[in-house]
C-alpha cells in the first residue's frame, strides 16, 4: 500500500481514527519528516507465511481489516491478527 500525506489522512478518517494523526510516527508523515513508503521491500512476512504455511497476510502482520474482511476469514477457518485489541 502507497502512503503518502493525503491517502494516510484518508485510511484514518475511513476507519474514524483521525487522532491517530498525532502519534509521533503519522504526525511525522504529515509534517513530510520521514520518507514516503509502501511497505518493507524484501517480503518478510510473505515469507513467514511461507514457513508456516498461512492462507492470509493477516495471520502474520497487524492490519486494518473490515468486520466483513474478519468475518470472511473465519469462515475459511484464518485466524487474522486484529489491528488493535478492544476491551
């Protein structure tokens, strides 16, 4: 995923976390203080997947996934790792 100033502040308002932009790292992205990035380049966590022979990305790496997405993948018997755990 491309990250830039404008989709960053995009995710977060979709997802309704707009004071998430003022987290240290975010706050750096939008203040154009780090570099643009869209992920980590040589696949580790394909590869992890690999290794433990996993059917989704979500099973080895946080990420911000719809109810539906969640909902799906347990159907399919995976077990995806939530973006934040809510009490």
């Amino acid at each position: 995923m491309r990250v830039n100033e404008e989709s960053l502040m995009a995710q977060l308002q979709h997802v309704g976390r707009l004071e998430d932009a003022e987290l240290p790292y975010f706050k750096a992205l939008l203040d154009g203080k780090l570099p643009l990035s869209y992920g980590g380049g040589l696949g580790i966590s394909r590869i992890i997947m690999e290794l433990l022979r996993t059917g989704h990305i979500g099973e080895v790496q946080v990420g911000v996934w719809h109810d539906a997405h969640f909902k799906q993948a347990a159907t399919a018997g995976i077990d995806m790792i939530p973006d934040r755990i809510i009490q």
